[in-house]
C-alpha cells in the first residue's frame, strides 16, 4: 500500500518550501523505502529551490540523511528492513566504463528509484539529488542505502551523505593528501571544514585555513587547522607561501567555487602541486591563466566530486573513526531543527554563523 507522509516541497522558483503530504509507493524491483531520521540542510537544496539546477518542480528537497529501512523490492540483497543506513547519490552501475575499470568512485551511470513519489493529486515529485530527505519517509534505490554502525547519531551520519564527505573526500581521495603534507583549504564553510578534518586525518604537517570571515577561521581552527589567514586583509597567497619556506603548499583545497579563489589555489601550490576544486561554480564563471603557468607549474589541477568518495568503502569507514573519536563529525552540526523549519535554515545559511542545520525526525 502506497503511503502518505509528510516532506518538505518546493514548488516554484523562489516560493517559500512548505511542508506538504507526499506519497511513498512500496518499493517495486531494486527499491527501498527508507524511516528517515535525520537529513542536513546542504546549498544544492537551496539551488534547486532556486530553481539553479533544473526547472522540474515540484521538488522533494533534502539529500544529506540516514535512517532505517522500512521495506525492499524484489531483488534486494544488499540491505534489509531495520538496517541503519546512509543515503547515498552514487549508487554505482557496475557495468559502465568506469565500473570495468575498477573505479567505481566514478561511475558514470549512477541510478535512482524508478518509481515515482507524488503529491496527493497525483503530480510526480523530483527528489533532490535522487534521493528527497526532507520527509517521514522516502523512496530511493537500494543501492542508495550504504549499512552503517547503528550506534552513530543519526544527525551526525547523515552529512556524510553530502557536504561532509565532498570535503574529506577532497582531502584523502582526490588530493591524496599525505603524512607530512602541507595543505591549504581557502574557504572554510562545510566542505572546507571537512576537508581540514580529512587533511588531519590523512597526516598533514600543516594545514593552513583561508577565509574571508575571521569566525569561520576560528571554527577551521578548532577543526584541526594549524595556521589560518584572512584573505579580506592579507594576499593568501603571500601568507600561504611565507607558512611553507618560501614554496606554497603540496595540495591546495579551493572550497568556495570562483574564478579569484581558484586562482589563489594555483598559485599558492608548490612545484608539481595539487589543486582540487571542490566548490561549485556557476554556468557564467570564467578562468583566465597563462597557459605557461599550466605547464611550467606542473602537478595536477583535479576537481572533485563528492569527494571521489564510494559509499560502501567511505561511508562506514569514516563512521566508524567519528565512534572511536579520531574525527569528531558532531562538530559540524551546528543545530537540529523540524521539517518545518527548512526555510528559516535557507536563511540562516547566508548569515554565516551555521556549518550545518540538520532536520531531526521523531
Ligand atoms: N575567499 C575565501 N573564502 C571565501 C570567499 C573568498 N573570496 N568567499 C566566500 N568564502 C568563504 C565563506 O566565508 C564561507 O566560510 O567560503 C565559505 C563557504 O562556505 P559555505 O557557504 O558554508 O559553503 P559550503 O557548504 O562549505 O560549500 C562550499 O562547496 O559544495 C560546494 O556548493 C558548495 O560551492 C559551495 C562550496
Ligand atoms: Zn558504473
Ligand atoms: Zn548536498
């Protein structure tokens, strides 16, 4: 039987999301329905609210969740109801040319629920990201749900479906970040953030932290940043050279996504450096380098989405360091609110003063 819950909706460009009663179907071949107990309040829902990404309103917002699974479809192997999971937008194919390859982590044909959760009159939602968390319940593909340690608060694992593990893949997977090496992050929001804690985790000797905002310095601080620079009073690129004899540092993390913030990026890395781009720019963004700093500087320029992280390695890997207390994820969550509150949660993200507000369900 088809179920009625609540979720969060948006349905037009720049309409106030409201909470609205939503249809969960049963899960049909490869499907789960997942209880969802926590979900993070990422940028991406607010860009699809925007109406940035796609123009397929109505929405089911909210992508950053665990919870339990209720019930699977036919063919479902992998995962059981009562399991405690991560949901994951990078359910892989195993049969593209990435899958053969052995770098799933790249998959190139990554799938959804087929079916389709509605509004009550019948109009087909798009879940935000595949997945839709903002609500009592949801509809995802099996492969979306990645078993974690059932002992982790749910608000805490939960942003490893997202934000979290985009900044600490870009540290330990993409950079490939080692004991001993310098690493700079401009940009210290919840991406930056965890791509501090990822750089701390990996064994980096210094790890300086770039922002505009002195607060945000002061959170990357406590994340496990070694030095910190404000880029608003001092040439971050001077500030990261002088913290690294001279040189700049071994892999640069750019966590805001614009043309000026790159630039630092690439000229704050050593010789034969890493640059990874993790922030997200927008269509219009342009870069503009002289094509003999490319090459002369050698390295890599690599971007990094969701962190190159695969679930099923990651996810429990990185729960089960936050339980032994070698990383501490709680820190990023700065408040839990209720499904009603995700427009305020919009609001408050331009303020500045939240890393993560994470809707918390009974
Ligand atoms: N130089 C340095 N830091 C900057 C600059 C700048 N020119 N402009 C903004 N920042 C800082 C902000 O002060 C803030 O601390 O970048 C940080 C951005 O943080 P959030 O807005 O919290 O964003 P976050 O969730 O961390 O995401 C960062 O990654 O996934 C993408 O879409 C996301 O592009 C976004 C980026
Ligand atoms: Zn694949
Ligand atoms: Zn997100």
């Amino acid at each position: 039987m088809p179920q009625q819950v609540q979720g969060v909706v948006a349905t037009g460009r720049n309409e106030p999301v409201r909470v609205e009663t939503i249809v969960v179907p049963d899960p049909g071949p490869g499907e789960a329905v997942v209880k969802i107990q926590a979900c993070g309040v990422c940028h991406t829902d607010l860009h699809y609210k925007q109406g940035g990404i796609n123009d397929d309103f109505p929405f089911l917002l909210g992508h950053e969740a665990a919870g339990i699974v209720e019930s699977v479809g036919d063919g479902v192997t992998d995962v059981a109801p009562g399991d405690f999971v991560i949901l994951n937008w990078r359910a892989v194919c195993g049969r593209c040319r990435a899958c053969l390859r052995g770098r799933p982590q790249y998959c190139f044909d990554t799938h959804n629920a087929r079916q389709k959760m509605t509004l009550l009159d019948g109009t087909e939602l798009s879940p935000a990201l595949g997945i839709g968390a903002f609500a009592e319940k949801t509809l995802v593909a099996a492969g979306q749900c990645t078993k974690v340690d059932p002992g982790v608060d749910a608000a805490v694992a939960g942003l490893l479906g997202c934000g979290v593990m985009a900044g600490i893949g870009a540290a330990i997977n993409t950079g490939n970040v080692g004991r001993g090496d310098s690493v700079a992050v401009i940009g210290c929001g919840g991406v930056g953030d965890a791509a501090v804690v990822g750089a701390r985790l990996a064994g980096a000797a210094r790890i300086i932290a770039v922002d505009i905002d002195d607060r945000k310095l002061e959170t990357a601080r406590s994340m496990g940043a070694t030095h910190t620079v404000n880029s608003r009073s001092t040439d971050p690129v001077e500030a990261i050279r002088e913290l690294t004899g001279g040189f700049g540092a071994d892999v640069v993390i750019e966590a805001v996504g614009r043309p000026e913030t790159y630039r630092q990026a690439f000229y704050a890395r050593d010789l034969a450096g890493t640059v990874v781009l993790v922030g997200v720019p927008t269509p219009e963004m342009k870069l503009e380098l002289p094509l003999l700093d490319v090459f002369g500087r050698g390295g890599s320029l690599k971007s990094s989405w969701y962190g190159d992280c695969l679930p099923s390695r990651d996810f429990p890997m990185l729960v089960d360091l936050h339980q032994q207390g070698r990383i501490d994820l709680g820190a990023f969550v700065t408040e839990t609110i209720g499904l009603g509150d995700v427009e305020k949660a919009f609001a408050r993200m331009h303020e500045g003063d939240v890393l993560r507000s994470v809707v918390v369900l009974g």
